[in-house]
C-alpha cells in the first residue's frame, strides 16, 4: 500500500494564494498590521498541518491493521481451504503447496520434491502454457485435476528476482464417489442379444414327438440357465428365436470367456448325429434402445451369412466374431432359390441394362457365376456385359473361348472404364462371388448405380456392399456358381445353354470343390449333373485346369522350399512366374495333402507393390478366420487376403502370426 504523504492540494494553494493578495493590501496600507497578519497565517497552519498529519497517521494505521487482518485471514483460508491445491514450477518441483495436499502426499514434504512422483503419468510438456482440467487416478481415489498456466511477468507484486519464472497452479477436486456411481452405471449398462437357432430343421427332422420334446427341452434350458446365471433377462419370441439383455459387466464375463453357450448347445447329443447350432448377434454402446435393437439383428445377420455357429458383437462401428469353427450344413430345399430367382427377373425387367461383375483378379467361379447372370439377362432381352478387372489372366483361356465361338457379342465382356460409361440410375449391377465393395472388379459402378444385387457363397464379413436391392449369399454351398445355376433352374424360362457358357459354369464348381473333393453335397452333384445335361464338355474344362511343364515345375520347386510349423506349412511363389495367381493356389492345394499338414499357405507378389496370400485347410483350421484376421476373407477351408505395402517377409511373419494364433484357441477349444 502507498504512503499517504503531506502535499498541497489544488484547495490549499489557492488559499495560499488569496492570504498572500489579502496580507500584500494590507502591508501597503500597514506594513505592521500585516506582519501581525503573517504571524498569525503561520501560526494557524502549523496547528492545522500538525492535526491533519495526526489524523492521517492514525489513519494510515488503522488501514494497515485492516490489510494485515484480511491478509492473514487469506492465508488462513488457503492454507485450510477443502480443496487441494499446488503451485509447481517447469520441472514440475513443487513450489508451494496448502495444508489439505500436504496430507495427501505418501511421504514426507522434503522428501516429495516433484509433482510426477504423485502423479506418475502427469505430461507437464502437454500443458505448460494452457490451462485447463483433466481426470486422473491417484491411489484409490479419483480426481479432477483443474490447473492454471501463471505468467509471473504479468504480476505486480511479485519480487524482482522471480521475475522470467512461470508457474502452474493446480486445484485437485475429489470425484471419487461420483466416478464409481458413474462405472457402476456404465456397468449396469443392457447389453441387447439375439439368438436364432441355425439348423432346427435338419437336427430334429424325422424325429419322434418324445425326442423332439426332450431335444427342444435340453436346448432352451441351455439357454436360459446361461442367461439367468449372467443375471439377464431372456424370452422365447420364436420357435426358434430368443431376445435377451445382460449387463455390461456380464457380458464382459460372457466375451473373455468365449461365449461359452455357443459350445455347449452344439456339445448336445442328437439322434441324427448333427450337431444343433446357435448364431448370437449383440449390440451396446448404441444411442438409443432402438439403435441397439436393429444394431443386435445386423449383426445377427452377419452371424449367419458367415455360415451360423458364431457370435456377432456390434461395438460402436466395430464388429467383432467369436467361434464360426465348424462346418456350415448344406440345406436340401430349394425355395429360397426359386423365390430369389423370381425376384431377379423382376428387377432385370425394370431395368434399363445389365452389368455382371465378379472380383478382382477372377477366378472361373466368379466368371461362371458371371455367366450364368448374363444368360438369364439374354434370356429376357435385355442389354448385358460382363465387366472385367484390369487382371483377368486367370480366365483368359475360358474368354478366348468365348471370343472364339459364333455369334460372340462384342459387348459381352467390357473393361471396368467402359462399364463406367454405360452405367445410369436404372442399370442394374449383378455382383457374383464377392460382397466386399473394395474388391469387386469395378468398385466405380457401386456408386453410380441404385440397384444392386449380390450373389454370394463366402461367409459374410463385416464390410459389405451398401444397401444393396437383394442379396443371396449361401455359406454352406460349395459354389457361386452352383447358386446360380439354381437360379437358372427357376428362372421361369427354357433357358438354352451353349457348350461354352455350360463350360464355364462347370468350370466354377469345379475349381472351387477341387474337382469335387470338399464342401461338395447334394445340391452340388444335381447343379453338375443339370450342367453336363446341357451340354458342359468335360474336355474344354479339363483344358482350363491344364499345366505347362514350366507351371509343374515351379510348383515341384515352391514344395521344395516350403517350412512347416506345428502342422503349418508356408512357401513362396518365385517372382518369374507368369501367373503366381492360380500356380500359387495349386501350391496350396497340394500342401495339404500332405500328411500332418493341416493347412497351407503360399505368398505371391501382384502389382502395385502387392503381396497374395493363398490359403487352404482340411477342415479343422478355419483360414477365413486367419485371413480375415489380416484384411482377407473367403471359405473355411479355402481363404485368401492382399496385403498391400508389405514385402514377402513382413507378409509372411503376420500371416503366420495370425495362423498359430488361431491354431492355439483351436487347441483350447
């Protein structure tokens, strides 16, 4: 506080100045008197200047005692304030800090010379400068740290030598009561679940009244018991159908423990020897009840497109898979497939043309299936084509074919850029043997277009194509194929088949069954033996499979090379090779043939600094699990991924990784 000094104010110097005019006329008229005058003047203000500074001392210590008053009574205050609080310097030293953090501090105050010992994960460099709040466990109590950058340069008071020195105050608020309510409700958050029963008619068909009662009985009270043991809440909204929720925490429980209701319904002995199966699809973390109502259905969905015998979690955009390790089982009625098949000519009708695309890189399953859908379009009249990748060598042969034969229409098969071209709003675009829309061969179309259809046999993954009009996706068949050569059957029409488009529709079952060998069932023989029927010559297939001795030898030199480890083996395609597509997934089927070799996978360079991954199993691996695992997909025992910006080593090393990784939670199982 500033001395109140003694100085004339405005008031006093004109006074001053009006005595002196006054004591002058008076000393011109009686220079004696006027002396009298001066005498008095003087004496008059030294007794008022004497009381006025009296007053003004007294004043000045009364205002005094005030401040100190207050002053103390401030650091009183701070020093007991509830709240915590410390000041520390750049280094995070503790410059000075009240009574309440002195007592929360584990040792002794000389000894705690920095914040970072209280608080081990305290990023001083990320808030120096900035003030602000942030939320920390300290012990066993949970704060909410409030911290204030001060510029030491911007206080009046502070002393000379601390000047240039900054500090930050920090204020520590006591949430802990608050922050368990809070987990205690996150805990008890509803976790919504689905659960629908894959195959209820193939377990219990030609079962007696008492067999199916007691088989039903086992399996709903296998579910119930699960649900009421996590403390949940279940219903029965279908015959085969339940709804139910659980808490957070139990679902947790639930996830770290694999779900182990999957395992125990298909562990339930039945009279057919088929084992009964669950899909579950869950949802939490959603808006709304709604959102996580139609978030839980999506994800049971996928569940099933992925072959059923698996859990589908939804966690925000998320999607996480959980068992999916057995066999999909083939269904023997057909009326899906006549019902899409109508479905289809309805929509080919409505539309101005045609498109027919398969993946890139096509196989003779996704050119068969492509085929197939361009028959059915002849057969209506419409406009149609086929649109290729940029890398069709693995069809070349079957193509020619085509280009070889009467009647070839030019616009049979188009380049991806002139489908982008002809596409519009009313175009409708057929997708055969993919759904993921970064690996069709014209990924371009997707977007143009409002009308899709996909057709389908891999399991679902959890990218699909947007919105499409109709998707028939059938996991247990061994074949697209095969799906639309069903579709052909019901189509409504006779529809006339040449030798080449029987050929390549063949072709496609066979290169996915392996001539026949795996995922083949009923279904499969009845699409082959309608094929040959129409003409498929055994002769132009066996043709497109044919090796060069070159192709033979590679092979014989990429066996050669491969390692095994804990029954896996791995090898890679040489760089020369003119098609490393199809010559490394000849390797592959040749490596599990191998005695004590489970599954197989061979690494081949594309371009683009791309590396492919073929992968094949006999059945107890599932490698679509392995390669979705890598950013791949496809069938359980046959699979594939593309793994972009990585060398052969670095693909080899996660590959591998995520195969013995799998193979271990197969072991636990």
């Amino acid at each position: 506080m500033k001395t109140i000094t003694s100085r004339w104010t405005a008031l006093e110097v004109t006074i001053f100045v009006v005595i002196a005019v006054l004591v002058g006329i008076i000393a011109y008229i009686n220079w004696p008197l006027a002396l009298l005058a001066c005498i008095v003047v003087i004496a008059g203000y030294l007794y008022n200047y004497k009381m006025i500074h009296r007053r003004r001392r007294l004043l000045i210590q009364y205002l005094d005692s005030v401040v100190k008053g207050v002053t103390q009574g401030s650091n009183f205050a701070l020093q007991n304030l509830p709240t915590a609080m410390v000041v520390i310097d750049s280094k995070a030293r503790i410059c000075w800090s009240n009574s309440v953090f002195r007592d929360w501090l584990p040792c002794d105050m000389d000894k705690t010379q920095r914040l970072n010992g209280l608080i081990p994960s305290l990023r001083l460099d990320k808030l120096w400068g900035k003030s602000g709040f942030f939320q920390d466990l300290i012990g066993d109590c949970y704060f909410r740290v409030i911290y204030k950058y001060i510029d030491s340069n911007q206080m009046e008071t502070v002393s000379a030598d601390m000047k240039d020195n900054s500090f930050m105050a920090l204020y520590f608020d006591d949430i802990t009561d608050v922050e368990r309510a809070r987990q205690q409700a996150v805990d008890a958050m509803p976790v919504m679940g689905i659960i629908q029963m894959d195959n209820i008619e193939e377990v219990t068909k030609g079962l007696g009244d008492m067999e199916y009662t007691n088989l039903w009985a086992e399996i709903n009270n296998s579910i119930v018991d699960e649900i009421n043991k996590r403390n949940g809440f279940v219903r029965n909204y279908q015959e085969d159908s339940y709804i139910f929720t659980v808490s957070k925490t139990a679902f947790l429980e639930m996830k770290e423990e694999n779900f182990p209701l999957v395992g125990k319904i298909r562990n339930i002995p039945t009279a057919r020897r088929i084992p009964a199966t669950i899909s579950v699809g869950m949802a939490y973390d959603e808006p709304s009840f709604k959102e996580q109502a139609e978030r839980a259905r999506f994800a049971l969905e996928l569940a099933l497109g992925r072959g059923g015998d698996q859990v589908c979690v939804y966690e925000n955009e998320n999607v996480k898979f959980f068992g999916g390790r057995t066999q999909g089982s083939e269904k023997n009625t057909r009326v899906k497939a006549r019902v899409v098949s109508q479905a289809i000519k309805e929509l080919m009708n409505d539309a101005d043309r045609i498109i027919v695309m398969g993946h890139q890189r096509e196989d003779y399953d996704a050119l068969g299936g492509a085929v197939g859908v361009y028959v059915l379009a002849q057969s209506l009249g419409k406009p149609v084509s086929i649109a290729l990748s940029a890398y069709p060598k693995s069809i070349q042969r079957m193509v020619d074919l085509f280009k070889e034969e009467d009647g070839y229409q030019e616009t049979m098969f188009i380049t991806a850029e002139q489908a982008e071209k002809l596409v519009t709003d009313s175009t409708l675009v057929v997708v055969t043997d993919v759904h993921r829309p970064e690996m069709v061969a014209a990924p371009k179309l997707l977007d143009k277009t409002k009308k899709c259809v996909v057709i389908d046999h891999h399991r679902r993954a959890s990218d699909f194509i947007a919105q499409p009009l109709l998707t028939y996706l059938e996991p247990s068949v061994s074949s697209t194929s095969e799906l639309v050569t069903e579709l052909i059957q019901y189509f409504g029409e006779h529809i006339e088949l040449s030798i080449n488009e029987a050929s390549a529709i063949y072709a496609g079952i066979i290169l996915d069954t392996k001539n026949f060998s795996i995922q083949t069932g009923a279904r499969t023989f009845d699409a082959a033996s309608f094929l040959r029927r129409s003409g498929a010559n055994v002769d132009i297939v066996r043709g497109l499979f044919t090796d060069t001795f070159d192709a033979m030898q590679v092979r014989a030199k990429m066996l050669s090379n491969a390692e095994s480890i804990n029954g896996l083996a791995f090898t890679v395609c040489p760089e020369y090779v003119n098609n490393p597509t199809v010559v490394s997934a000849q390797t592959a089927d040749m490596l599990i043939t191998v005695e004590g070799i489970e599954a197989g996978f061979v690494f081949y360079q594309l371009p683009d600094h791309v590396i492919g991954v073929s992968a094949r199993s006999q059945g107890k691996l599932n490698v679509q699990l392995i390669m979705e695992a890598v950013g791949g997909g496809g069938h359980r025992t046959v699979a594939g991924a593309q793994l972009a910006n990585m060398n052969v080593s670095d693909a080899k090393a996660l590959v591998r990784k995520a195969a013995l990784e799998a193979l271990q939670s197969l072991k636990e199982e």
